[in-house]
C-alpha cells in the first residue's frame, strides 16, 4: 500500500491517533509548543473547547506559515503582517536608480532591508533594535558615506502599505526643486508593523502624519 510509505505528521499527544498530511481534518490538528519547540500534536477530538478556541485565535493572529528557527532551534513566529527576523537583501530598485537609498519592506514575515553604495549611511540613526543593526551593518558592507542631508516625510498614494523608501526630493518633489533632502515615502495606509522598526521620534512623527492621512 503506497500510504504505508509515507510517515505521519506526529501523533495525537492524547490518544495516539496518526496525523497524516493528506487527512481531511489535517488543518484542525493543534500543535503544542514549549517556549518555541513542538512538543506534540491534538487531533479534533481530544481538543477541549478552550484549546480550539486558543488555536483560531492564534491561527488569526499569528503568522505560522512563515516561521523560522533561532540559534537554538525554536520556531520564531511573527503576528500576521509582521516580522520575526531582519534581512538585508539586494534590490533592483536601489541598485537601478542612484536616487534611492534605502528599500524597507515586509514579506514573508521577514522585514527585508535594501541600500547601495550611493545610500546615506546616516540613515541607519532613523532605526532601532535589530534593524537598525542590520541597517548599519549593510551600510557599512555598501561602503556608503555621510550626507547632510534632512529628512522629510512623504506620504504616497500607489506605494504598498508594506514598504517604505528614501529617496532623494528631486525624483519626487512636486516643483522640481532639489532641496537636498531625503524624503521618508510611505503608503497612507502603512502597515502598523513597520512603525516598530524606526527609533521613537521617527516612528512618533509617522504615526500623527497617519492620523492626519485617515
């Protein structure tokens, strides 16, 4: 028999049932976790109502389809439209046009980060925590210099409420005059997740220009 040949998914903690992947009732089984480790599996029928509960709550909440391992190997698991990991990763955008400096977006629960070596590396004082780490750290490997330059906010129709950009005013500037200033350009509709990677004044400054936008 073929079905023999593949191996379940775990077993039921409490009754021992098989979980296979194919099973009709596969995406009602709950996982344990024991501070980010799967410790075992609940079939349908050994779950109390509180635990069913739990998990819809959880499966609404939590982004489970995109989880990632730590240095000890636990699951990393981000809310639903956040992230749970930092990644600088090249993007055509920064490398294509020299008036872009930095690309900042969410995909995949992971808050993914762009620049060049035409990109201020004064940029990275805008972030905090881990992103400001990595940030810094991609500017650094870009070899890219101070500017001077001042940062202003640029709320944009027709940018996903995912990703963030600093460009230089001129590519967007309405009149066409460069002020040598970078503008921060962002969707009136940001994810509200993406305010936690800015430092305090930054993240402040975004929030009144999104209650002003609504």
């Amino acid at each position: 028999m073929a079905r023999n040949k593949i191996r379940p998914l775990g077993h039921c903690s409490r009754c021992t049932r098989a979980c296979w992947k194919e099973a009709d009732d596969a995406s009602r089984w709950n996982s344990e976790f024991d501070s980010g480790v799967l410790v075992g599996l609940l079939c349908p029928e050994c779950q109390t109502p509180e635990e069913n509960a739990e998990a819809e709550v959880k499966a609404a909440t939590l982004d489970y389809a995109n989880t990632a391992p730590d240095v000890d190997g636990r699951r990393k698991v981000a809310p639903v439209g956040g992230w749970h990991t930092v990644v600088a990763l090249e993007h055509p955008l920064v490398r294509e046009d020299k008036t872009v400096h930095l690309a900042l977006a969410i995909e995949a629960s992971e808050l993914r980060v762009a620049v060049g070596p035409q990109s201020d590396s004064h940029l990275a004082d805008l972030f905090d925590g881990a992103c400001a780490t990595v940030v810094r750290t991609a500017l650094e490997r870009e070899h890219a210099q101070p500017g001077h330059r001042k940062v202003v906010y640029n709320p944009m129709e027709g940018l996903g409420p995912d990703t963030v950009l600093f460009v230089e005013d001129h590519a967007l500037c309405e009149d066409g005059e460069d002020q040598g200033e970078l503008m921060l350009s962002f969707s009136p509709q940001l994810n509200p997740h993406l305010l936690n990677a800015f430092a305090q004044p930054v993240a402040q400054a975004l929030r009144a220009l999104l209650r002003f936008a609504a």
